[in-house]
C-alpha cells in the first residue's frame, strides 16, 4: 500500500506541531523532577519506623535501633531478623542486648530493614518508568507526525484491512492516521529501545548511520536506564542476567554490577536520566527536521527554539543540558561557514555558563579565550566573551554604554544568567 500523504514539511504547518510536543513533554518532565525532588524530604523508613517504635518500647535506645537498621538494610538474603545467622559480631551482640532489655517484638521492628535502601527511594524508582513513558509517547507522536508527511510510503502490515475496515472512516485521510498509528503502536510494543526507532528507516529520506544525530540515542546512560526500567517493574531493581548481558555486549567499558544487586535510583540518577532522555529527543528531531526540510526560516525558527531552551535549562539549573546542546554542533549549526549565527552564539555562551557551574572552569575559559567574539561584530557577544573571563571592570563599562545605547533589552540584564555576577559587581558599584 502506497498512500499520498501530505506536503513535505513546512514552517506554517510543522513547527508549531512539534514544538507543542517537545514542550508538553518538557512540562511533563518538569513536574515528575520537582516530585523526584520533593521526595528527598520525606522521612526516611528507619525515622518512621523508630517513631512507631517508641511507642511500645519507650526507654529503647535510637543509636542501638540504628545501629541494628544500618547492618541489615546490607543483608538482602534473610526472611527475617529471627534467621539471621551470619553477620559482624557487633550485630549478633545488639540483637541479643536488644531482646534481653526489650521483648523478641523489639526485632519485627526491624524487618524491613534489608528492603530500606530499596524503599527510601522508592518514589524516585517508581518516577523512572514514568519519565521513560513520557519518553516514549513524544517519540512514537514524532515517528507518527513524520510519517504523515511522507508523500511515498509502503507500509507492510501483518494485518490485512477489508472494504469494510476502510469504510467505517468517515474520510481517508482518518484511515490513512489509523494505519500509521496501528504499524508504530505494533513496533514500539514488540521491540526494545531502541530498536523501536527502526519504523523510521521505512521513510525514504532518512538515512541512519554511524555518525548521524540519533547516535545519541544509543548512550550508555539511556541504554542503562531503559534496562533499570525493566528491573525496577520485573526484578524488584535487582540486577538480572538479562541486564549484565544487554549492558555488556553494547558497552565493554562498563563496569558490570554483581547478580542480584540493588540497583538504587535517588534524584540525582533520575535528574540525569532525565537530561539525557531530553537531548535524544532534541536530537532525534532536530534529525528528523534536517533530513525532511531545506527550508531555511524553518531551520532558523528550530535553532532559535533550542537557543531558547538553553536558556531554560540555565534557569532551571538543568545545567548539563546546555552543556551537551553546546558539544552537539549538528544541534545548531547546519551550514560549513565558520561565522555562526546570533542564535548559534548564544548556545554557545549558554553551553560556557553552564560549564563553569559544573565545575569545569578553566576548559571553559581557555575556550572562550579562544573564541574571536569581535568577529561576530555583536557587542553583546563582545560583552559575553569579557564577562566570562571575568573581566568584571571592563565589562561593567561596555555595559553601561550597550544599555545607554538599547542594545540589549533591559528584560536580558534582569534574566539572562550571563548578567548574573555582573548584577553582583554593579549592585556593588550602584552605577547601572
């Protein structure tokens, strides 16, 4: 079956549809980091666990219980603390002290203990899924739209379709989506990721290889992530044979977990997880533009959305985001010419901002030593390159004269984080 779809890509009909989804999937991510976040808070299973203690056994002592919960929060093979045999001599000698000053009871207090490195995190473990969901949605919504503006596209379906299966549909053009819908759904449910990318090789003007964009998409980071989502939902997020043998034949570097180990997923694993899953769909779709439209205000329009988002990231102290926006160049620059563009520039600036608050100051600065910001003949990009070596003197002055002029908006000096430790030094000087 070969139907005629719609139009090639173009900027009145296709940006604004990808944008609504990249930002409603970033909205999404936005509320399960805050949750993951927020749970950092609660109180942890061995505090409420000594709080309900207490009320039966009021004279225990808290360093003896926490004592007892930190050695067998280790243990992950006993059913309970009646049946541990083996253990530290310091162990066995409080579970004794603490039966002759209290009760055998005192010890059913304790027997959640071997799953409390699980449990203290398990909303954040059971977040995972969830963003990988999300994850998973935006991509099959972005295979789908592009597959839509295929005009050629042969479709081979298991199932066959009847007169009547295409004359329930009021027009055709519903059946058409229903197809399409029907093949993704069948992919993504049968295949792993990110094998399930595999449908897009049925669009004539895509062409995978080695050294394209959607290489992202086979990281380490992401590969094990969609791994730990399995353990997390199959194998109670201990580590599996299946797992040691997916993360060992695609990456030989990795350092392999023992059989059976807890896989612990807290904030930090989960916010990384997150940026990660963020550039391969940025990436992904920067791919999918790039091979499907020539259309310069297009491809203008998307590097101007990623300049944009850079700035998100800085806000929202997304700071490695920005940072590997700025190391993709196939992100932002789509032509050979040297001199990059004003939104080209700023993910740059971005991508330094966010290096010197992760800590990798002096590469920074030798890079934007390196950079020749008067060859871009922007004296907001001069300023830039002055305040990152923190000539704060010098820029403080150019600023002044770049305000006086309006050439740059107020709005910028207020909110873009460049300004930040310029904010700092003119508040001290009071001159601006």
């Amino acid at each position: 079956m070969s139907p005629i779809f719609a139009t090639r890509l173009n900027s009145n009909t296709s940006l604004d549809r990808i944008e609504d989804l990249l930002r409603s999937f970033i909205s999404q991510q936005r509320e399960l980091i805050a949750l993951s976040k927020a749970s950092e808070k609660l109180v942890s299973p061995a505090e409420e666990t000594w709080t309900r203690l207490i009320k039966e056994f009021p004279d225990a002592s808290k360093n003896d219980f926490m004592s007892l919960w930190e050695h067998l929060s280790h243990l992950t093979n006993y059913r309970d603390v009646v049946h541990v045999t083996k253990g530290s001599k310091k162990l066995n000698s409080l579970l004794v002290e603490v039966q002759r000053k209290h009760s055998g009871r005192y010890l059913l207090y304790l027997n959640g203990a071997h799953n409390s490195q699980l449990s203290k995190n398990r909303l954040s473990t059971a977040i995972l899924p969830m963003l990988i969901s999300d994850f998973e949605v935006l991509v099959g919504e972005l295979i789908k739209f592009m597959f839509e503006h295929e005009p050629e596209l042969d479709i081979d379906l298991e199932e066959k379709f009847t007169y009547n299966d295409v004359a329930s549909y009021s027009e055709f053009e519903n059946f058409k989506k229903a197809v399409i819908e029907k093949y993704i759904t069948s992919k993504m449910s049968r295949l792993s990721f990110p094998d399930y990318l595999n449908p897009l090789k049925k669009i004539s003007l895509f062409s995978f290889t080695q050294n394209s964009i959607p290489s992202w998409i086979n990281s380490l980071e992401l590969v094990e992530s969609f791994q730990r989502r399995h353990l997390i939902i199959h194998n109670e997020s201990k580590v599996s044979t299946k797992f040691l043998d997916v993360m060992s034949r695609r990456f030989q570097d990795y350092e392999l977990p023992e059989h059976d180990t807890i896989l612990h997923t807290d904030h930090t694993y989960l916010l990384r997880t997150a940026n990660h899953l963020f550039i391969a769909v940025l990436s992904l779709t920067t791919f999918m533009l790039r091979t499907c439209t020539t259309e310069e205000d297009l491809l203008s329009n998307w590097k101007s959305i990623i300049s944009d988002l850079t700035l998100d990231a800085l806000l929202e102290e997304r700071y490695e985001i920005a940072y590997m926006i700025k190391n993709i160049k196939e992100l932002y620059v789509y032509t050979t010419e040297n001199l990059l563009d004003d939104s080209e520039q700023v993910i740059k600036v971005n991508g330094w901002l966010a290096m010197h608050e992760l800590g990798f100051v002096d590469q920074m600065k030798q890079e934007v030593d390196e950079w020749n910001a008067a060859e871009t003949e922007n004296n907001r990009m001069i300023l830039a390159k002055i305040i990152l070596l923190e000539n704060y003197e010098e820029a403080h002055h150019l600023a002044k004269k770049l305000l006086k002029n309006r050439e740059f908006e107020n709005a910028h000096w207020v909110a873009w984080p460049l300004f930040k430790r310029l904010r700092e030094y003119d508040a001290s000087k009071n001159q601006i």
